[in-house]
C-alpha cells in the first residue's frame, strides 16, 4: 500500500501561472498532477498543457509538392483525353519514352557530354565574374576599368555573340563552352559586385573605429558581407548556364542534350522532347539544392525570414 506521504509526494503541483483575464491580472490557482502519471508540458502563454509537437515533413520534401500536383493534373488531364497524346504525351507515355532512352544508353551519353560542357563554363565563368567582381567592388579604379565593360555585355545579348565565337574559336568546343561563360561570368559580376557595394557601412566604419587593418577589414567584414549577393548570383548563374547550354550545342554538337533535343524536333518526337524538358528541370533543381545546401552550411551567422 502507498503510504500517505509517498501519496503527498505524487502529488505535485504545476507552479502558478499569472493569467490576463482583460480585468486583471490574477493568479491561477496550482493545478495538482495525476497521482501516477507525469506532468505534461506547460505553455506559458495559455493556461493548459500543450501536446506534444507532431514530427514535421522535411522541407526538401515540401518544396516537391508543387511540382507532384503538376504531375498529378497533367496524369488526369491526359487520361480524360482532355490532351491530345500526339502534341502532349502523358507522363506515363513520357517515363516509358526515358526508360527505352535510359536502357539503350543514349541518354546517359548526351547527359555527360552536356555536363562536362556546363562545368567548363561555370569554372571559367565563375572565376572571371567573381574576381572581376572583388576587383572592382573593393577599388574605384577597378569599377572604372571593369564595370562599364561588363554592363555592355549585360546590355548585348549573349547569344548575338555566337557568330563572332565561332568566327575567333571555329565550331569545336571552345565557342560552346565561351558562351556558357559569358551567361555566367555577367551574373554573378553584377550580383557579386553590388553585394560588395551594398555592405552595411556602419559595419566597416565600426571596424576601421576599432583599428581593423584593410586585409581584416576585406576578409572579416566586406566578403562575409557580400555573401548571400553572390549566392544568388550563383542560383541566377546555374540558369543561366543551363539556358546557354541548350543553344550552344546547336552549334555542330555531336553529342549533347541539345543535339538530343534538335534531333526529336526533327523527327517530331514529342515524348523525346518532354523527357528532355523533365532532364532540364531535374538538373535545375539539383543545382538549386546544391545552392540551398551552400546556404544552409555558409549563412549560419544570419538570421533571415523563413516565411510563415
């Protein structure tokens, strides 16, 4: 049997809460615990307990959601004949039209040769944008020299440069992957560079206040700084060089998922196009997961709105 004080020992009270009633405030009155159970967990803001919080979906996986509705509608659209399967295939016409590509290894080969391009470029251009970008962000006679330059090449489209790659480079690899730099080098300058400019002044002012030499000031300060502007130069980047890549290999590519992608349109291939079109979009939200991973492990120190 339970002894009265092992009773009284159970017994314990929630702590007193202050409650707002509109009148006033008053004091609630202890709330004993159940004599062989625990006590559950009290919000302060309300005066009962609060459940346990139920395990949250991912966010990756949410993100997905939108994408899963646009294939479920697409799904019924076509089963309802609402489409017509020769100018708009259904999903399932389209994944069978990627396994048949996936098993004879036609896909795979087209995919390498395109992502050994678009790597190219995104290191070329990468490293041309970036340090032209620090260059002329940290120094007047570096903006005077590189900014105007690179506006005109924002101003020109890339694409009208075509003929004059292939004028200086022949029809080889160089002009395709020189267009896939110039996408990339043009927006991560202007992102990179008005990050730079747009740096919290007090910051710097702060720093030089308390002595802080000029290399201090552009590692410790400026660059954390300008950070997040260059990651979402990356993410336009990334696009950029996918869009690029589709239009350089129209240039004599051999093999490439632009010539994939010219072939089908030539023979009419509808289901081909759309498994290309779904390639497309799987890489580019592999590239904006790559981003996202970037930001989640380099922007620890900011705390930004993450929406409601």
């Amino acid at each position: 049997m339970t002894t009265s004080a092992e009773a009284s020992l159970q017994r314990v009270s929630r702590p007193a809460r202050l409650r707002d009633d509109g009148a006033g405030v008053h004091v609630s009155a202890p709330v004993a615990a159940p004599a062989g159970g625990s006590l559950d967990r009290v919000d302060p803001r309300l005066d009962g307990p609060v459940a346990a919080t139920a395990p949250r979906i991912p966010r990756s996986l949410q993100r997905l959601s939108g994408p899963l509705l646009a294939l479920v509608v697409w799904q019924l659209l076509s089963s309802f004949e609402v489409f017509d399967p020769r100018t708009t295939p259904s999903p399932q016409t389209v994944v069978m039209t990627a396994a048949s590509l996936l098993a004879s290894q036609e896909l795979q080969g087209h995919l390498a040769a395109s992502l050994v391009r678009v790597l190219k470029g995104l290191a070329l251009g990468l490293s041309i944008g970036v340090s032209s970008a620090v260059v002329a962000g940290l120094t007047r006679w570096g903006e005077n020299v590189i900014d105007t330059n690179m506006e005109v090449l924002r101003a020109v489209p890339n694409f009208a440069l075509l003929p004059v790659l292939i004028a200086w480079f022949g029809i080889g690899e160089e002009p395709k992957v020189a267009l896939i730099a110039l996408s990339v080098l043009v927006v991560i300058y202007i992102n990179t560079f008005s990050a730079i400019r747009n740096v919290d002044a007090s910051l710097v002012e702060a720093a030089r206040t308390f002595g802080v030499k000029r290399r201090e000031l552009v590692t410790a300060v400026i660059l954390p700084g300008a950070l997040p502007g260059f990651l979402v130069g990356l993410r336009l980047a990334l696009t950029a060089a996918w869009l690029s890549l589709i239009f350089a290999e129209t240039i004599n590519a051999p093999i490439g998922l632009g010539r994939l992608m010219s072939d089908a349109r030539e023979y009419f291939r509808i289901d081909v196009i759309f498994v290309l079109l779904a390639v497309y979009a799987l890489l580019g939200l592999l590239s904006l997961s790559l981003v996202r991973f970037l930001e989640a492990r380099l922007l620890t120190w900011r705390r930004a709105f993450d929406g409601t």
